[in-house]
C-alpha cells in the first residue's frame, strides 16, 4: 500500500516538472503543409457525401442541421 502511494506521488511530481518547451516551427513550404495535414483532413468530409443509387431510391447523406 505505502509503495503504490509513494509511486503514485511520484508520478505526480514528475507529471508536475517544468520541462523548457522548444518553439513550434514548421520548416515545410504552405504546399507541403497543404498536401501532407490539410487535403488528408479534408477528404474525411469529401468522402462522407455523395450520392448512392439503389432500389430503394436516392438517399441524400448530406447533412440536415
């Protein structure tokens, strides 16, 4: 019991340590940056509407709200 508390407030402590953040740089041109996070990002919504066919009709799967 004493050695899970102890562990515990280690944990702690060491969570709690100010640790020197080294600045956010991006070293990638704005197309790199575009090809490689934002197209990837954005084809998740580009994928997710269309138009399906089937026996039943034309469902749209756009969203209503």
């Amino acid at each position: 019991m004493r050695c899970a508390l102890a562990l515990t407030a280690l944990l702690i402590l060491a969570g709690c340590s100010r640790a020197e953040r080294t600045p956010y740089r991006i070293d990638m041109p704005g197309k790199e940056i575009m090809g490689h996070v934002v197209e990837p990002a954005a084809e998740l919504d580009w994928d997710a509407a269309g138009y399906e066919i089937t026996e039943a009709g034309e469902p749209e799967p756009f969203p209503t709200s």
